[in-house]
C-alpha cells in the first residue's frame, strides 16, 4: 500500500536546524487498540483502554477485519471508530523541552458504504493547540486504510516542560459519517531526546531517560534494580512508563541514590487499569534517608482477599516518596505508612476500603490535601508520637460501626490538620489524646451516624472554628480545650 503524507506541521523557526537523530519511540497506551474484547455478536465496544473519548458522536472499538468494510484491512486485528463529533486523547508519559521534535504516524481509515468525514489530529499541552492538520477522509477511496504523519518543532515560546497530549477529532457533525483509527505511534528527536538505556554496565545518565515495562523490562523492580549502578544528574529524569500491571506481583524497594529523579507512571488517566497487586509486605517501601520522586497512575490493591494485616506504601527511617493524585490505595490495614522521619506526600490520592489510610508517628510527616477516603473500617488519619498530618480539604467516609473509633484521630503529642475538610463518621468525627492537637476549621461533618463531633483528653487542643457541628453534640473530657 502506498502511504500518503500530511504537509509536515512547521511551527518552529528552527525546524531546518533540529537535529534528526534515530526517533525514539515514546509509549501509547493501547496504540492499535487491541487491548480491549469486543462483543462477540455486535462485533465492537463502547471501551477504549487507556483513552479519553467524549464528544457530540459514538466511539468506541470495531473488528474491520471481519467484514467487507475494507478492501486492503492488511494485518490489523482492531482498531477505533469516531462518528462524527467525537473525539479522542491522550495524555503521554513525556514533557515538551525546546528543539525537540516529535512525530506522530497513525492509519486512518474510511469505510465502504458510509459517508464521508474529516478528521483533526492535534498535538496540544495545557489545552493548547500546538499544532493540528486536518484529514480530508472524502479524498480518499472509501473501504481503504492511509498512513498520516505529522510533525511538530517545539520552540521556546511554548509550555516547556509541560506534558504532550495527542487528540484525533471527527469534524463532522453527521453521526453516519465515520472514520477509523489504528496503528498510532509516537517518536521523538533533536536535542536532549530522552534515551533507552543498554543492559549493560553502569555510568553516568547524562539525558532524560524512558524505561518500558514490560517491553523493555519484565518487572517494576527489574528496571529499579537495572538503574541502580548508574549516577542520574541533577538536572535529569528517569521515567518508568508501565503500560500492563498484569504480571506485576513483586514488592518494589526504592532505594536508588538519585531516587528523586526517577518517576513510575501507570495509566494517568485511569488508573483502575493499572493494578498492582504487589505479594508482600509493605508493597512499596523507601527508607534509609531515600528519596523516590513519583509513583502516579495505579491502582494498588491488596494482593489477596483475606483479611489484611499489611502495608500498601512505607516510607522508614527518613525515606520519602511522592503519589501522584491519580493513585488509588485499596484494601490495606495501613495504606500508607510514615514511621521514624519518613515522609509521604499523598496529596488528591483516593483511598478504599483500607483498615487505616494514613498512619505517621515517631516524628513523620504525611500530606494528603484533597485526599478522599471511603469505606474505612478503623481510623481515616491516625497520628501518634509525634507524628503530623496535613489533609487541609480531605474527604472521609468512615463505615466503622465500632463508635469509640475516630475518623480523624491524633494522640501523643501529634498534630493532624484537616481544616476545610468533611468528615461523615459512626465513631468520634476528631478524637485528640495525650497533649495533641487537631485543627478543623470550617470542617463540614453531614448528617452521620457519629456519637460526637469531638473526644478530647489529656491536655489536648481541638480548634473547630466556623464548622459545621450543629446536629451532632460535642463531647469534652476534663484538662483539655475546644475552640468552638
């Protein structure tokens, strides 16, 4: 089949100086969407894996293979439809730097029998358009496939360091008039393209770094364990992009010096399908005065149904790790765990059905602003010995029927901070101990099942001004103070 061209997108005055070297190929979720079952009778499916559909049109996954919609189907199994108004995106594990350039090929198809349509393929960040052509299907012979490409030079006058986001758009607004797409691939090039490291010795990593799992890798660890001997410069990033979490049953350990530099990346945009189900205890673990930049994109869930008696993330001795706010943490008696200075940045990770969601003491610190927490069976936040958390705007839904437990609970001459926060409890909404202190300030706590708003004792402050507590009466023990 002979392949036909897009006019190259120019958007840069020095796309005649970038530096062509071999395009490296950058990850595309479920790129020839074949991922996804189809229906044995209809023979399509409203799912598409790792995309963002939405649109005035129908989407979704078609066999054009199994019919006699395409004279030259060649090899392709599956591939996407989009009737007109619908459009499709996808967010990549990747940030815009200056000079580089990226180039996007994809299979483009018209149906026999169906109307004819337009298509845009776009490649934007922040929602900015930075460069789009417009497919003319019309032009084409109907029941046959094309190969476009397009191209795109960044300059210093677009969102550098920003990430890259690839979108096709059926311009049509007739529901008859449909267009296929298949075969989607990305590669990039120029300066300070991001490499694939060798197997082999170790050294200095001196460009931004892509490592595939399982394309290049087998497992999480083996990739973590293959960076060990190599020295990550300040300035440099690692990205761990992991495109299936099937196989993935081994416990990681961050442990890298330049962990800081290193990112895991599932499936940002849903990360339900992504899970880890990772066989031991804690799952995921750094300590030692380590640091790991960021884990985002996964669902991890416990690796059996049995009662749990495990840890989802531990962060010991100084370690520090960071979850992104697409991370959901499922089914753990601690789904996060800071102990002895460590430190764990959760900010917007959803939590479910874990017996305790975050639990610091011995000095540690654990930040989960805008966290949402549902299905708890014993504390939501639970601080003690010295530990502290700030989950200013957290959500908590505790369905413990135990009422002598708390939502938020802080003991020891601990501090927990949820102010703007809800709190719908069937124990103690706040309960502070042994000389602690909570904070929550214009907390809302909807009408619930809880005993008190509040339990406090020995010495503790909890400082509730402008919250919403008329319903539920409050409970004060002696030698301590309520700021109402």
């Amino acid at each position: 089949m002979k392949k036909l061209l897009f006019t190259s997108i120019i958007v840069s005055s020095f796309c005649c100086q970038a530096v062509y070297a071999t395009i490296t190929p950058i990850p595309v979720l479920n790129h020839n969407f074949e991922a996804d079952l189809l229906d044995i009778n209809t023979k399509q499916s409203a799912t598409l894996s790792g995309w963002l559909a939405d649109g005035q049109g129908t989407f979704g996954v078609a066999s054009p293979t199994n019919s006699s919609e395409y004279s030259n189907h060649g090899d392709r199994g599956q591939s996407a439809f989009l009737t007109g108004g619908a459009r499709l995106s996808q967010n990549l594990p990747i940030t815009l730097r200056n000079k580089e350039t990226f180039t996007l090929t994809f299979d483009i198809g018209h149906p026999a029998d169906s109307s004819a349509s337009s298509v845009m393929a776009r490649l934007t960040s922040q929602g900015l358009i930075l460069g789009q052509q417009q497919v003319d299907i019309q032009s084409h012979p109907e029941g046959t496939w094309q190969t476009k490409t397009v191209e795109l030079t960044i300059t210093e006058n677009m969102p550098l360091g920003k990430p890259l986001a690839i979108e096709f758009y059926n311009l049509s607004k007739a529901e008859g008039d449909i267009a296929h797409i298949d075969n989607i691939a990305l590669g990039v090039s120029g300066v300070g393209a991001p490499l694939r490291l060798e197997k082999t010795g170790s050294g200095i990593i001196a460009n931004d770094v892509t490592l595939r799992v399982p394309e290049d890798y087998t497992t999480i660890q083996e990739a973590l364990d293959f960076l060990k001997p190599h020295f990550i410069q300040a300035d440099k990033q690692v990205t761990i992009k992991v495109s299936s979490c099937v196989a993935q049953t081994q416990p990681l350990v961050l442990d890298h010096p330049q962990g800081r530099n290193i990112q895991l990346i599932g499936n940002i945009g849903n990360p339900g399908h992504c899970v880890l189900k990772l066989e031991g205890s804690p799952a995921i673990y750094v300590g030692e005065d380590n640091e790991f930049g960021l884990i985002d994109g996964f669902t991890l869930q416990h690796a059996t149904s049995t009662a749990p008696k495990d840890y989802g993330v531990r962060a010991y001795y100084n370690g520090t790790v960071t979850l992104g706010e697409n991370m959901v943490i499922s089914g753990f008696s601690r789904a996060i765990q800071a102990f002895d200075f460590g430190v764990v940045i959760a900010d917007g990770v959803s939590f479910i059905n874990n017996e305790v969601d975050i639990e610091s003491a011995r000095s540690s610190v654990v930040t989960a602003r805008n966290s949402n927490s549902v299905q708890n069976h014993l504390w939501s936040f639970y601080a003690h010995q010295a530990g502290r958390i700030f989950a200013e705007g957290a959500h908590t839904a505790n369905i413990n029927t135990n009422t002598n437990q708390a939502a938020y609970f802080s003991r020891g001459q601990s501090y927990i901070n949820v102010d703007n926060a809800t709190s719908i409890a069937n124990g103690y909404h706040l309960a502070a101990r042994g000389g602690s202190a909570i904070s929550a300030q214009n907390m809302e706590t909807p009408l619930s099942n809880a005993s008190y708003v509040e339990s406090v004792q020995e010495l503790s402050f909890i400082d509730r001004t402008d919250s919403d507590t008329s319903h539920i009466k409050p409970y004060q023990a002696t030698s301590s103070t309520v700021k109402q």
